[in-house]
C-alpha cells in the first residue's frame, strides 16, 4: 500500500563529485516521517545527517531518488516552487546560529517576513510575540554579539517560525551550547512538537532522544537500525595493540 506519511523518502541519494574522488554522501535512505512527529537523526561524522536535512528543507537538489511532502515531490518543483516551498513549509535551524551580526534580535526575526508579504506593522507585532515565546522579550534590541549563545540561538529559533511552517529542521542545534542552554533549546523544540509541527533534528546530544518520538541512526549515507548503529559504534572503538607488536 502506498504510505500516507507527511514526509516520504524514496532510495535518496546524493552524490558530490570533487576532482576525481566521489562521495555518496547519501546511498539510497528510504524514510517515512509522520506529521507531528519529533524525529531525531543520529550518526557520526561524515555519515549525511546535515545532507539529508538540507534535502528536506530544499537547500540542495538530490542526485537520485525522491523526497515527497504532503504528496508533493521536491526534485519535479522548479526553483520558485521550490523558494515557496522553503518560505511556506520549513523552518531551519544552524548549528551556529546564522543571525546576522548588524541586526537586533528583533530585526534578525522581522527579517525573514520581508519576503513572504507581510505587512510592516504586523511584522513587527509578530516579530515581538516570537521573541516573547522564546523568553527574550527584553533583548529585542540587543545585537548578536550582545547575547549569550544560548540567547542567539532561541532568536534563530524565534526567526524560524516567523511564517509559521509546519515543519521545523534543525541541524546541532544545541552542537554550539553549554549545558543548560542547550537543554532549554530542547525544550523549545519540544513545544513546538507540541503545538502540532513536525519537528526533524540531527543531534549528536543523548538528551534528545528523550524528547523525541522517532530515533533515526544513519551510517555511511544509510539508514540502519539501532542494533546495526551500536555494533558499529563499537567498532569504532580504536583496539589495544597486542603487547607483542608493540616496539
Ligand atoms: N558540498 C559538499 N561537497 C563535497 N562533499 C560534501 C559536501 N557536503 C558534504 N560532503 C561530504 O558528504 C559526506 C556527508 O557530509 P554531511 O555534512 O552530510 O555529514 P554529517 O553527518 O552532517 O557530519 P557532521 O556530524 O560532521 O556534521 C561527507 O563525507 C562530506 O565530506
Ligand atoms: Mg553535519
């Protein structure tokens, strides 16, 4: 039967060419996301987590395979479908908070509405119930460089939902935090998880999982189960040299 999931990923891959070397960097993931769900992607280094994200958000175009979201499929969509698409539908988290240093909280936040058609007083009063939700309400003023890393982060966060989408992608989005920021950044997460989004974050941070709904474990641009992930994991755990081959 064909699956009625919000997201569907279909033999997805990605292929970077750079001089002669080529990298799958993914080798055919077939995924199902449900709507509302709180999907955490795991994996180490190199293994396509970030990839796949920008793939579900649009950013990048796939060699092969297909991405479908709410039945609509993202490789047949032309650059301005595609453009609506990231406005309308996603919202994007760095791992290194992308705001741009000569703005305020509050400008990082308006910014983004200037491009879906937003009225200017409306922008501003959305702008501003944002940063109230994300408990910045009093550094709307303040400037990047003014924040504590956590602070920048919950603007970035703020600024993703400012066309209100359905879904929100966050790669490591607490890679850059201490702690506790990092836990409170969680929690953000997981409310909007509960007022009903679809929430896809890669992390390599164990406290995640315990918000989430779904774990995904990706090795080598693949989707493995978690039995295969530990195995490998352990493996990766560099052996004692025999004392015999020692010098
Ligand atoms: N633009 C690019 N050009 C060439 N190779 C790339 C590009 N982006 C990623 N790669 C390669 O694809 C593979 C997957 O990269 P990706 O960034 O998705 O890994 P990741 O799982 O997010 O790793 P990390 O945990 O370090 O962020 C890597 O081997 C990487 O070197
Ligand atoms: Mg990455």
């Amino acid at each position: 039967m064909e699956s009625s999931a919000f997201i569907q990923i279909r033999d997805l891959r990605k292929t970077f060419i750079m001089g002669k070397q080529k990298v799958n960097a993914l080798a055919g993931v077939d995924l199902d996301i449900q709507k509302g769900s709180f999907t955490v992607i795991m994996g180490p280094s190199g293994s396509g987590k970030s990839t796949l994200l920008y793939q579900l958000g649009g950013l990048d175009r796939c060699t092969s395979g297909s991405i479908k979201v709410q039945g609509l499929e993202l490789q047949k969509m032309d650059e301005n479908d595609l453009g609506v698409y990231r406005r309308k539908m996603v919202g994007f988290i760095f791992q290194s908070f992308n705001l741009i240093s000569s703005m305020t909280a509050l400008q990082n936040v308006i910014f983004p509405m200037r491009f879906a058609g937003i009225a200017g007083g409306e922008r501003h009063k959305r702008a501003v119930r944002l940063l109230q939700q994300v408990g910045l309400a009093n550094r709307a003023l303040h400037r990047p460089t003014e924040l504590s890393g956590g602070q920048q982060q919950r603007v970035a966060v703020a600024r993703s939902l400012v066309n209100n989408p359905p879904m929100i992608l966050a790669d490591e989005p607490t890679g850059n935090l201490d702690t506790s920021s990092g836990l409170s950044i969680m929690k953000l997460l997981s409310q909007l998880h509960l007022e009903g989004r679809t929430v896809v974050v890669v992390s390599h941070d164990l406290r995640m999982r315990q918000f989430a709904s779904d774990t995904i474990y990706l090795l080598d641009g693949l989707v493995v189960s978690e039995a295969e992930y530990e195995a490998a994991s352990h493996f990766e755990i560099p052996e004692e040299e025999p004392e015999e081959n020692k010098i």
